[in-house]
C-alpha cells in the first residue's frame, strides 16, 4: 500500500440527539373551543460546526406554528442534532455532505418529535411534508454565487 493514495473516505453518523426542544399553547384551554383549522407554518434552518479531527455538528431547526384567527395556537420549536464523522472529505464534497446529507439523516427524527409534541400536547398530528434538502442546497448555492459575483462587480454609474 502505498504512502502517498487518498484516504478512503467516510461520512457516518456518531450520535442523533435533541439539542434544544419548545412547546407553547399561548392561548391555554380556550384552544380546545375553538374549530381547528389553524394556518401553519413552517420555518426550517440548517447550521453545521467543526467539532475537533473530523467531527461536525449538523443541527436542523424547525418552528412550527399553528394561528387561529389571527391567535398563536400551537408554537414548537426543535433543534435536532447529529455528530458526524466526515473523513477524507474537503471543500465542496464536505459542504454537500453536511449540508444534504446531514440534514436528510436528521429529517425523520425532527419529524418524529414535532409530531410527539403536538400530541402530548393535546393538539392534532403534525405530519411534515419531505423536503428535499439536495434542491434547497443548491438554490442556497446559486443564490449566495449570484450574490458574490454582483458585490465583485463595480458600480457602472
């Protein structure tokens, strides 16, 4: 074998775990009078850190929101988290793999878990729709390249 071929590379998953979790019905009781038919939305973030050698942080935030008329019915927040070891893997393929793939991995954990919350909480089930987070990457990707390209670009004034 010799000294100088590529490291083989890995991504693997080390540990998936709640880093911060949020439930509030602001309205109490007087939700259950109500006819549920809330608007909901739903806010999503990635993020990802070096840890130490090549462990990463990926942590996919989600907030849902439930309003009736114009009320915070439903309010839940989750940060779920997962360690990753990325071996061999730089630059563009490493932001692809936490950006993507670390999020894909987190996905039905988060989902799982919003879905939990509403229902201890007396609330209906909270079924998220897949996200393809491959397509969210690379609109992110394109839009920050088209940002970089017009900020180098002078002023033709």
């Amino acid at each position: 074998m010799a000294e100088n071929e590529a490291v083989q590379q890995q991504f693997g998953i080390q540990k998936v775990y709640v880093k911060d979790a949020s439930f509030e019905s602001p309205m109490g009781a007087a939700v259950f009078s109500k006819q549920w038919q809330p608007k909901v939305n739903v806010d999503m973030n990635t993020k990802n850190n070096k840890l130490a050698d090549d462990n990463y942080e990926v942590v996919l935030t989600m907030t849902v929101t439930a309003t009736i008329e114009e009320q915070t019915a439903l309010l839940i927040e989750v940060q779920q988290a997962g360690l990753f070891l990325a071996k061999g893997i730089e630059g563009e393929q490493l932001r692809q793999a936490l950006g993507i793939m670390g999020p894909n991995v987190l996905f039905p954990y988060i989902r799982e878990t919003i879905d939990s919350m509403a229902i201890k909480g007396g609330f209906p089930a909270i079924n998220l729709q897949p996200i393809n987070f491959d397509a969210l990457y690379r609109q992110a990707a394109s839009q920050q390249a088209a940002q970089q390209q017009e900020a180098a670009q002078p002023d033709a004034h």
